[in-house]
C-alpha cells in the first residue's frame, strides 16, 4: 500500500470550479503572461480550471486549519479587530450567522455576522467564544482578506499574517519572502488609506506545520518609507493586471510581454515565488515564440464569456493614467465586443 500511497501523493484532480485570475494583494507579484494564458484557456474550455496536486492539497488543508485554529484562540485576547460570528450551535445567534442554501445550492438567506468591526469576541447571547471572520478590503478593485488586525494598547493596530511552513524553512535563513513584503505591507496601506485606521506596524508570523510552538516572526514598524514603496508597488501591479487583460481582449500580446517582471531567466528566480516550475519556461525568454503561443484569434463571444466570469474584469480593461480629454473618446472594450456580438447574431 505504501506504493499506491506515493502514488497516490503524486496525483491530480482537476475539476471546472477553479478561481480565475485576480487583482489580489496575495497575488503580487503579478505575471501577465500567465494571467494573459489564463484567460486563453478559460475562453476555451469555458471555465476556470482547478487542479490541485494531492501533496498541495494536504499542505492547503493543513494550513487552512492551523489558520482558523490561530484565529479563534487569538480572539481570545480580546484585541483582535474584525467580524465574529457564533459557533455554539445550541445558540440561536449561531443559526442566524449560518447561510442557507436550496436544493441547487443556490443561497436563499445569507447569514448574519453576530458581531461586526470589533474586538468583543464573545457572543451577546450565549457569552461562547466566537469564531473569527477576516475583513475584507477593496481599494479601487484591490481586494484581500486580513488574517489578524491587533489592537496595540495605544489604540493603533499592528496588522499579522500568518504562514505555515516547514520546519527547515523555519530555521533557515529564507525568510521573509519577497512576496509577502509585498502581501501584508499592502494591507497595512489600505486600512490607513481607505480605512482611515492608525497603523503601527505588522509582523509575518511564519509557523512549523508539525509543532504550532515552533514559529519565526518577521516585524516592522510601518513608516513613510514603507507606505511609499507600496503606494507605488500598488499602482504597478494594477497597472500589470491591466495589461494582461488588455492584451487578451485586444489580442496584442506585446501589451503584456512589454511589462512582465521575468525579462531574462535569472529574474524568474530572483523576483518571483517558485513553488513549481513556471509552466511558460520554455517560450517565455524568446518574443517569437512567446508571442506565437499568446496570440489567440478568439471570437467575441469567447471574449465575452471570460469577461463574464472573471471578477472584476471591468475595473482593468481601460487606461485610468491616460489624460482625461483624452480617456473620454476611448471606446469601453467590453461594450465594443458586445455590440460585435449583436451584430455578428443580426
């Protein structure tokens, strides 16, 4: 068995209810090209595929549970600031807070949070410890969810992530991660900014999957010079986003080839996160190639149906930097390829 076992580990299950493309800050650093291909293969097969190794799987679930573990018994200390919904299911608090689905899974009444934007962790009804929902920001279509908003006894709030990892990693000296210098840093600036919270630093809380007492944190204070690296940082990444996703519905590959952060094979190592290997190695570093692979000749309508089920396509599909004269007598590519649509059916 132990053989069907290592099997077994080395498999994948692919189903069509995958996560398509998304300007997340767990994103960054974002690659066109593979969000450009992303979208081609969505257009075809007419959904987003998911495919998840089984190792990939147990590390995913793995950290899943140590997340909402953490979470819990954080609230605890009654400093941590979010939503909070009953997990006592004598209670009725904890029915409300539940959504309710018919029988296609469609949701007929979405649950009520028991508490909102607070660090009172307890239930107003049955005083039980309550279970911890994450705050979501959206900045101008920048969306994320915040593992851990700490109230400092100040009042001002020290933002956490935490990180599941391996125990070598851990005691190596790998850590942090570029892109989590780019992830939880980004939070911090969304709740000053949009928010209006008084932030006083975070901390990257990295933690041994098999011994939660064995963990690594990395701490800043939050200051001008960080606030402007990712106020930058920001407008850069969206700014990939929305080349990629012009370059799939103008189907001008170069749009995205002009920006995307690999330009020769040694950045590919030093500048984004390398679980696996990239599945565009081979072309990417060669234009011709490149470029024969992302052109596609898609109909309209297969533009449509990606735009359609793609979050927030709409938010990146014009220039927001072009001058304002300028940006008026530009043509909405989605309404566009719409009226093509109408017309081609006429």
């Amino acid at each position: 068995m132990g053989r069907v076992y290592a099997e077994v580990m080395e498999s994948v299950i692919y189903t069509p209810n995958g996560r398509g493309p998304e300007y997340r800050p767990s994103s960054f650093p974002i690659c066109p090209i593979l969000v450009h291909m992303q979208f081609m293969k969505a257009a075809v097969d007419g959904f987003y595929e998911s495919n998840m190794h089984a190792g990939g799987g147990y590390f995913t679930t793995v950290g899943t549970a140590a997340h909402e573990n953490i979470q819990y018994y954080m609230g605890t200390t009654g400093k941590v600031y979010g939503h909070w919904k009953c997990r006592n299911n004598k209670c009725q608090k904890h029915h409300d807070a539940r959504d309710l689905y018919d029988e296609k899974g469609k949701i007929i009444r979405p649950g009520i949070l028991t508490r909102q934007h607070t660090t009172k962790n307890t239930c107003p009804s049955c005083k039980v410890a309550m279970e911890y929902v994450e705050i979501c920001i959206d900045y101008n279509g920048l969306k994320g969810h915040i593992d851990c908003i700490y109230k400092m006894p100040d009042g001002s709030y020290w933002v956490l992530d935490y990180k599941t990892s391996t125990k070598g990693l851990i005691k190596g000296n790998k850590l942090p991660k570029r892109e989590h210098l780019m992830q939880v840093p980004t939070y911090c600036y969304v709740l000053e900014k949009k928010y209006k919270m008084k932030i006083s630093g975070f901390s990257l809380l990295y933690l041994s999957r098999d011994n939660p007492f064995e963990f690594r944190e990395y701490a800043e204070q939050w200051g001008p010079r960080r606030r402007d690296e990712i106020r930058d940082l920001i407008k850069n990444q969206k700014k990939i986003y929305r080349a990629a996703v012009n370059s799939f519905i103008q189907d001008k590959p170069e749009l995205a080839m002009k920006c995307k952060p690999c330009q020769v094979p040694d950045d590919y190592e030093r500048l984004m996160p390398a679980y696996e290997d990239c599945p565009m190695e081979k072309v990417c570093f060669s234009k011709k190639l490149l470029k024969e692979v992302m052109h596609h000749g898609l109909p309209a309508d297969r533009l449509i149906s990606v735009l359609d089920m793609t979050n927030n396509m709409k938010n990146y599909v014009e220039d927001e930097d072009m001058p304002r004269v300028k940006k008026k007598k530009l043509k909405d590519p989605i309404k566009k390829l719409k009226s093509q649509k109408r017309l081609t059916k006429q």
